[in-house]
C-alpha cells in the first residue's frame, strides 16, 4: 500500500511538474524569453525515475524578472497596436495594404456593397460615414492607434513624391502619435493651411466645390454639433482626410458624440462634398487640437515620418517631397508612367 501511494504520488508530481512547466513555457514563448531561461526553469525542477530530488538552484531575482517583466519600463509598441481604417469602394483594389502590413489589421469598410464584412449603414458623407462608423462600433475596444485611410495605394494627395501611400505608413513615427494623440499624414501646405476655412467670413453659397461654400455652412454645422467649442475665425489642416489618432485621443469625447455626429451625417440634406468636408477639417478640433492645425513642413516631416534635415523647407513645404498634380486622376501605368506618357523613375517596392 506504501508502495502504492509512493508510486501515486510520485505520478502527481510529475503531473503537476509537467504542467507547471508548460505553463512556462506558453508564457516564455508569448513573451519571447530568451531560450536560456527556459533552460534555468528546467534546471530548477530536476527528478529522476526513482524519486524527486531538491533542486540546488534557485531563481535569482534577474530571472524572477525576466520571467514577469519590469512593469516600471514603458511598454514596448507592437504590431498588434496598430490598426487601419480604411474607405473603400469594392471596385478598389486594397490588396496592397496586407503585401506590404501583413501585421496590421486592416478594417477595410466596403462602403457600396451592403453584403460586406464591413459596410456601413449608408454611403453618404464619403469617408467620414467609415471613420465615425467605426469608432463607434469599436469605441470600447480601440487599439492604441488607428490610421485612418483611403484605398488606393497612389492618390493624388499622399504627401510623396510618387503619391505613394506605402512610404508614409512605413515612416510613420508611432511614439509621436502616442505623445500628440493626432497627426495629419499630409505635411505640405498647400491645400488647407495655413487656412482653409472662415466661418464669420465665408458666405454660404449652393456651389459646394467653391471655397467659400463651407464657411458659412461649416459655422452652423459647428455650433450644431460642437456646441461646447466657440466657432473658430479660422480653421486650417492640410487636406485630405487621412490621419492617425490615439485610443486616448478619440476616447477624451464619450461616445455618444460620434453617435450623435453619424446621425447627423445620416439625416443632413447637405450633399456629400459639403457634409464630407466639415468632418475633413473637424477631426483635428474632435480629437483635441487647435482650430488651425499646420505645424511647419520640416518639423511635421521629421517628427511625423522621422525625415529630419530635409532641405530647402519653408514654412509651408519641403521642395521634392510634393508637387501638386495637375489633375486629381493619376494617369494609366503610374508611377512608372507620367502625365505625358514619358517613362518615369520609380524605385519603390
């Protein structure tokens, strides 16, 4: 019977032993331990076929560390931080966003097609409909950051010398987001600062792509829907509605704001251009910045894309970073094709 109970409790230990360690280990390989702690954890419950002996060695406190993490450090940004908003039609092709941010996720909104994953409750208000539908869908579980995206991977406004989107999500500097809370992805000037918009000013008139359309109709949108704020003189960002914010960020408003303000965009009579562009030069002011947002080209270009030293900056550009195109279609074959049809260099991926 003594036997017995030996032998049984000799199984338990290993049972238990065993178990501890597996634990261990699922811990050291989500946590990327290096490969010799394991080895001390093994060391530290040694047995043998006939019964346990006493470990001589014990934990030091480097490896209670290591195993448990200093939790007095700042947390270290991964790819599982991040994620992409993205507004898309479903004839647009998106498929550049997992070649080259596989680790990303990406939160492709197909805002015409009903049947989608991810659609939303109307095609209205281009891509603000997207970016306030999911803000409120994921409010309660935002990642640290979301950027907040077109679909096409060459569009005329990526602040680029190519247009090309994939430079500018690959630079993007994450610990400046994480102290700003907001960052627009254009740095140049032109078109939107040093100022777009002027409420008091602008008279309101049918034609929404006339500049002076959004004024007076941005003046009573505002008090409407930021009734907190005072109307700004001003208002100035760099167009053209892609940009990145902070859990913290887009979380310093509750979320029945964004409800509010999707309903808005969900009842407005204003058509797209003009209910569109109110929120193209109010998410700055939503997320927690001054009315006129347009820090100068070459600090935005080195804290924003880490591009420091840049030459030949003014206030408001970096000569050979961008050149407004002269038409907002970019022609068959970019980039390696140019507006006339001549061979262009191009050495992106």
């Amino acid at each position: 019977m003594l036997s017995l109970d030996l032998r049984a409790l000799k199984a338990l230990y290993i049972i238990t032993t065993s178990a501890f360690l597996s634990f261990l280990i699922v811990f050291y390989s989500h946590h990327m331990v290096a490969s010799d702690v394991i080895h001390s954890l093994v060391s530290a419950f040694p047995f043998t076929n006939d019964k346990p002996v006493p470990a001589e060695s014990t934990f030091d406190t480097n490896t209670i560390e290591l195993i448990l993490g200093n939790h007095n450090e700042e947390p270290i940004l991964g790819d599982h931080d991040i994620e992409l908003v993205v507004a898309s039609l479903k004839e647009q092709n998106t498929s550049w966003y997992s070649v080259y941010f596989p680790d990303w996720k990406h939160n492709i909104y197909i805002v015409n097609d009903l049947t989608a994953s991810l659609t939303v409750p109307r095609n209205k208000g281009h891509e603000a409909m997207v970016y306030l539908t999911y803000i409120i869908d994921r409010y309660d579980n935002l990642p640290n950051n979301t950027v907040f995206l077109h679909a096409d991977r060459f569009q005329w406004h990526n602040d680029n010398p190519d247009y090309d989107g994939v430079p500018l999500l690959r630079d993007l500097q994450f610990a400046y987001l994480q102290e700003e809370g907001y960052v627009n992805l254009r740095c140049v000037w032109v078109l939107g600062c040093p100022a777009a918009i002027h409420p008091f000013n602008d008279e309101a008139i049918s034609d929404e792509h006339n500049e002076q359309a959004t004024g007076e109709i941005f003046r009573q949108v505002f008090e409407e829907l930021l009734p907190g704020h005072p109307v700004p003189t001003e208002v100035g960002v760099s167009c053209c509605s892609q940009f990145a914010a902070t859990r913290e960020a887009i979380q310093q408003r509750p979320k029945d704001d964004y409800i509010r303000f999707r309903e808005w965009l969900l009842n407005t009579p204003f058509q797209d251009g003009l209910s569109g562009r109110f929120f193209e030069y109010s998410w700055h002011i939503i997320f927690g910045k001054d009315p006129v947002y347009c820090p100068s080209a070459a600090d935005c270009y080195c804290k924003v894309y880490g591009m420091c030293d840049l030459p030949n900056c003014t206030t408001g550009e970096c000569k050979g970073r961008y050149n407004l195109p002269p038409y907002a279609t970019l022609p068959d074959g970019w980039p390696r094709v140019g507006w006339n049809g001549e061979e262009r260099p191009f050495s992106g991926p």
